[in-house]
C-alpha cells in the first residue's frame, strides 16, 4: 500500500514538473535586441514578432520585463511596455509580422558598461521580451543582442 502511494505521488510530481516545463508557447518571438545611443543618454528595446501560431484576431501586447539590480537603476523602472496593443491576422489571411520598439531615457549612466555586459552575459536574463494579453504571457524570449548606435 505504502509503495503505491509513493508511486502515485511521484507520479504527480512528475507530471506537475513537465506542465510547468512544457508551457506550449506560442513562439511568437523571432528576435530582439537593444540599442544603445550613447550622445542621446537613452536604450532602444525592439522585437520581431509573428502571428503565426495565434488564433485569428487576438489581441496582444509587447513588453520588455529588466530582471537584475543595475539595468533597473539605470532605467528607473523594471517592466517596458511597447506603445500599441497589436491584433493577429483575420481568418483566412497569412501569418504577419510586427515590429515593436520603445526607447527609454537612461536616468543614472554611470553603470551603463556594466549593463551592457550583463545583457551580453548569456547566463542571466537581464532583459526578456514578453507577448502578453489579458489571459497572461503567451511568449517570451531572453534578448543578449545589444548594440551601440
């Protein structure tokens, strides 16, 4: 009896491990990156997105989520929303691509070499491109392309 039990609980713990590794994302990111522009003291965040996996007509926003200490200082702010809500193709039409960019001010420059090392590091996730709408995250994908402009 015992050992069924411990058998059933496994069981469960595995299955809840694989739903949370498994969150069938809609790979709606292609790519992203950052762009420093040093003369106007500010970061450009800009994304490449698809529709392709989504349902026709959801309704879907970009953001840019900044995970660690220094980027969030340097900004002033950890979450980044791009300026417009976007809606997936209609039915019967092909997939499409989008384009999302904000720039953002950079309020404290003194740490900007660290920034872009810790966004270059591919072992954090200092900046993650997030697809969102009101269900939750569809899609995110971790950016470690920075340039200077």
């Amino acid at each position: 009896m015992k050992g069924s039990n411990a058998v059933m609980i496994a069981g469960v713990l595995v299955a809840i491990l694989l739903t949370g590794c498994n969150r069938n994302a809609a790979d709606m990111v292609v790519k992203g990156g950052v762009t420093w522009n040093e003369q106007e003291e500010s970061l450009t965040f800009t994304g490449l997105l698809t529709d392709e996996a989504l349902e026709p007509d959801t309704k879907f926003r970009a953001r840019f989520y900044l995970e660690g200490k220094t980027i969030k200082n340097a900004l002033g702010t950890d979450l980044i929303y791009s300026d417009e809500e976007l809606k997936s193709r209609s039915e019967g039409e092909a997939a499409q691509e989008f384009k999302v960019e904000k720039t953002v001010d950079i309020k404290k420059s003194d740490d900007m070499d660290k920034v872009i090392n810790e966004i270059k590091n591919k072992d954090k996730e200092t900046v993650t491109i997030e697809i969102v709408n009101d269900n939750g995250r569809i899609d995110d994908m971790v950016v470690h392309d920075i340039k200077k402009e």
